[in-house]
C-alpha cells in the first residue's frame, strides 16, 4: 500500500508502481475538490522464486503545468522482496558416473529459502544405506570412491528433494578383472591337467608317462 497525503487537486495525481521489469501498474484518482487529501493506492502481486531479492516501490506524480510541463513527482522507500520457496537442485538430473581413481566431486548444489540444509548417504548391493557424518554440504569429495549410489538431500522448512549419484567401475577395470579371473581359471586347469598326468596313484610325483 502506497499513502499520498495532503495532495491538490487529486485528479492530476497518477500512482505508479515501479518493479524490476518497470511499470506494475498505474493508478488514478478522480476527486476534484481542490482541497488536499490523503489518497492511497495498493497493489496485488504473486510474487514467483525469481523475484526474490527485487525492489519494489511506488512513484506519486502530479500534473500541475497546463503546458505540458514536467510533473511533481516522489517515490517511496524500496520495498525489498523476501520470497519463501522449497529447494530446488542447479542441475535436477540424476547422475551416472564411472568410478575414478582420482578425486571426485559430487555437486548437490540447491537453490531456497531459507538456505538448504544438505544430508548425504551411501547405499550399494553390499552396504546397507548409512548416513555420512558431518556432510552438511552442498559438495561431495569423498577420499575414496566406491560403486553404488549417493544421495544427496536438500531441505528447509517448505519441503526437500533428493539426487543420485550412481557409480558405476569403469570398463577398463571390469576388463582387467575379467582378464586376471580367466588367467586363474586358466592356471587352475592346467595344474589339474598336470595332476592327472604326473601324480601317481599312491600320491607321488612322477615324470614317467603312465601306460
């Protein structure tokens, strides 16, 4: 609400609301008493999450010059725009990513207000789900990354919401352990095979080809 007081004549006045994309709205009066009068102009906004932190204010002008000349004019104090809203993740999309050996970070990052609060987790197909201690932040670099999934959980007083991270092992590990699983199956037989030629019955190595 804008209060103009002790203006005359009050039908020259016009009252504009002045917001970040310029005129909200604009407001006439048509008293024609010649005598000053207190009027008062309002205005009905939905603010949105983007308008947080905008400056709103209202701008009295008087026509007085017949000629076209410059109007009077006053603006009130700015009206600073505190919007309350749920968070909301930078970039929302789960993620999947393949595990490193070097460092990893995890960006949780949330836009709300009041302020998130962060909560982090871990969870695979060989560890139940634990909270991680101390974690009240919107980054993840854990000092050793390993496979499974972790969740980061923004909230504040309006509501919360939850990201994964899924990792995955890499292509080149899974190749190596194939790799390395095959040679020992591999060796495994071969010794089995060599058993079979040069143990004796009686349990006894021997280099002689059995008959």
């Amino acid at each position: 609400k804008c209060d103009v007081r002790d203006v005359a004549p009050a039908q020259n006045l016009s009252v504009f609301w002045l917001g970040k994309k310029g005129e909200l709205k604009k407001e006439t009066f048509s008293e024609d008493s010649f005598t000053p009068l207190d009027v008062a102009s309002s205005l009905d906004l939905t603010p949105r999450r983007d308008d947080h932190g905008s400056e709103i204010r209202c701008e009295a002008r008087l026509d007085v010059f017949p000629d076209g000349g410059a109007p009077l004019t006053m603006q009130s104090q700015p009206l600073v725009l505190n919007v309350l809203y749920p968070p909301n993740f930078l970039r929302p999309e789960n993620e999947t990513l393949e595990r490193s050996h070097s460092s990893m970070t995890f960006d949780c990052t949330a836009a709300g207000n009041p302020k998130p609060v962060y909560n982090w987790s871990f969870a695979s197909s060989t560890h139940p789900e634990e909270q991680i201690k101390n974690m009240n932040k919107a980054a993840l670099s854990p000092e050793l990354v390993l496979s499974g999934t972790y969740s980061c959980t923004a909230s504040n007083t309006l509501g919360s919401k939850t990201k994964y991270f899924i990792i995955t092992e890499a292509e080149g590990n899974r190749t190596v352990f194939v790799a390395i699983l095959a040679g020992f199956i591999f060796l495994g037989a071969v010794l089995f095979l060599a058993g079979l030629h040069f143990v004796t019955p009686d349990g006894k190595f021997s280099c002689r080809r059995r008959s």
